[in-house]
C-alpha cells in the first residue's frame, strides 16, 4: 500500500492497520482519514482477513487526536466537512464484518479514543491514557464520541469525562468498563494478537453474524433485537461451517472452517 501515514500489513488473518505519524502523535489529518479509509477498503477486499489490529505507530501515542493545527482555521463549513469525514471513515471502520481490536499503546486522546471506541474490542498499554480533551479547545468530540462513549459507558461517566475533558490511565478505563485488559507495553500486541487468532480460529460466518446482530440489535427493542438473533442463528444452519464445526465436535477434532 502507497500511503505515507497509515501502515497495512498482513500476518495470516490478521490485518494490522498502523497509524504511523508519530511526529504528530499520530494526529489525524484528512491525509490521515484518506489512507485509514484505504486500508479499510483493502482489508474488506481481502477474503483471507479474519480480524483487525488497530494500532498507534511510535513510543508514546495511540492517536492523540484530530489535527489540532489543520483545524485551527476551520469555518463552520470546513469543520462540518471535517466531521463529516471523520464520521464517514469510523463508520466504515465499525462497520467492518470482521472484528476490529484497538491496541491502545500510549495516548489516545479526542479523535484518538473516537477511533478506538469505533473498534469492537480495546486492549490498553499501561502507558495508556485515554480521555475526549475538546472542550479544553472549546469545541466538542467531532467523530462519534460524545455517542459511542455515552452508549458504552452511560450518560453520568461520559459527561464527566466530556465536560473535564480530563484523561484517564488505563487502569480507571478498565474499571469505567472502557478497556477490557490493561497490559505492559511489551505485552500489548502479543496479547492483542492472541485475542485475532482465537477469534480468527472461530467460524468466520458465525462471528461475523455475532458481531452483526449485537450492533444492529443495540439500537433496537429487545423483542425486535431477539428477532434478528433468532434469523441469524437459523440462517447459519444453511451454512458448510456449521455442518464443518458440529461434524468436528463430534469427531473430536478441529474443526477446518471455510468461510462458507
Ligand atoms: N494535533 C496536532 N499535533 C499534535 C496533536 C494533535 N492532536 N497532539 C500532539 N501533536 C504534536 C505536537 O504539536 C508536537 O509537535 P511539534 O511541536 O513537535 O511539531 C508533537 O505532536 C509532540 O507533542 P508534545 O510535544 O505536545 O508531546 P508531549 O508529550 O509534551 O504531550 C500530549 C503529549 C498528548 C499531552 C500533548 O501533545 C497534547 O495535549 N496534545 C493534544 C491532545 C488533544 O487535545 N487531543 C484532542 C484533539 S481535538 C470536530 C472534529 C473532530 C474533533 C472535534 C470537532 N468537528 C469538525 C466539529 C476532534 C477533536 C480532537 O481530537
């Protein structure tokens, strides 16, 4: 991939996306946003990919925002086409069928921690700190963050976390509910590598349907919620993966899944 700020690599079913601008901690410029949305539709082409490992390039930083500089001077306009954009690219993101872990390995600040709470899963570094600083500028979260977080956490958490703009260590994150495992920096992405293989190991139509109904149903009543789980599961009964899997069960071996 031809891109200067955003990394793709493959390792077997894992895709590893690498946001690579450390002089910038990483910030997100609409360069940044272009090649991200890249690696998005790269990864989606590849049949092969079974998880994604989202991750900040350098020592110190996840992504420590939006670019603050590029967004000094917006207009109204130029900042609603910012969020817009934003919004577009994180969206793709969360919309990806394969299941995206964000390895949080330093700051992950403002459009930093939107683009983590756009992931399924967050691993945090203990040099990890997390937070939505934008009032601090005296504007707001611009890429889902007052949504994702409060949806995630509930109103009282984020308020107080949007209206401080106060960052939090991995450890506080962990206990909010926002990560789910806070581990050495050394340990992060073996930890986060082993959490893509397990779930790469899985049937890769079944996770995807896991992941399809527990977003759609959220925003749904539970009877109707219900309702597409119960579809889903007897659609996965037309599937070979399920024949594959419940075959080895009983043959008492692993099982070989197709994607099929
Ligand atoms: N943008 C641009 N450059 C950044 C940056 C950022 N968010 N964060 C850090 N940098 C740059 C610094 O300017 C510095 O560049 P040089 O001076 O070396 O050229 C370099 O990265 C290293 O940073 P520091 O020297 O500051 O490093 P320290 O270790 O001293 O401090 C820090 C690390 C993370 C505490 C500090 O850099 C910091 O406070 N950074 C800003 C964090 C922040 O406020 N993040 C939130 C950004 S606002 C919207 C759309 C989107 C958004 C809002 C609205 N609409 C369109 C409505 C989203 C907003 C945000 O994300």
């Amino acid at each position: 991939m031809n891109a200067e700020f955003v990394k793709l690599e493959f390792d077997g079913p894992i895709a590893l996306v690498t946001i690579d601008r450390p002089k910038a901690l990483n910030a997100l410029n609409l360069q940044v946003l272009a090649e991200l949305d890249a690696a998005i539709s790269q990864v989606t082409a590849n049949p092969d990919a079974r998880a994604l490992i989202l991750t900040g390039g350098g020592e110190k930083a996840f992504v420590a925002g939006a670019d603050i500089g590029e967004m000094a001077n917006y207009t109204t306009t130029q900042a609603l086409a910012f969020a817009t954009r934003g919004h577009q690219v994180l969206g793709r993101l969360e919309a990806l069928p394969i299941p995206t872990i964000a390895a949080v390995n330093g700051f992950a600040l403002g459009g930093g921690l939107e683009l983590a709470l756009a992931c399924d899963l967050i691993y945090a570094s203990e040099k990890a700190k997390l937070g939505l600083p934008e009032v601090s500028l005296a504007v707001i979260p611009g890429f889902g963050g007052t949504q994702r977080l409060t949806r995630l956490l509930g109103r009282a958490r984020a308020k107080e976390l949007i209206f401080t703009g106060d960052p939090i260590d991995g450890a506080k994150a962990k206990e909010l509910g926002l990560v789910l495992e806070v581990v050495a920096p050394d340990a992060l992405m073996v930890r986060c590598k082993e959490v893509a293989q397990k779930i790469a190991s899985r049937g890769p139509v079944a996770v995807s349907q896991a992941k399809r109904v527990i977003e759609a149903g959220a925003d749904l009543p539970l009877k109707d919620a219900n309702e597409l789980e119960r579809q889903a599961f007897g659609l996965l009964f037309g599937t070979e993966d399920q024949r594959e899997g419940m075959r080895a069960f009983v043959e008492k071996r692993k099982a070989a899944f197709k994607n099929a």
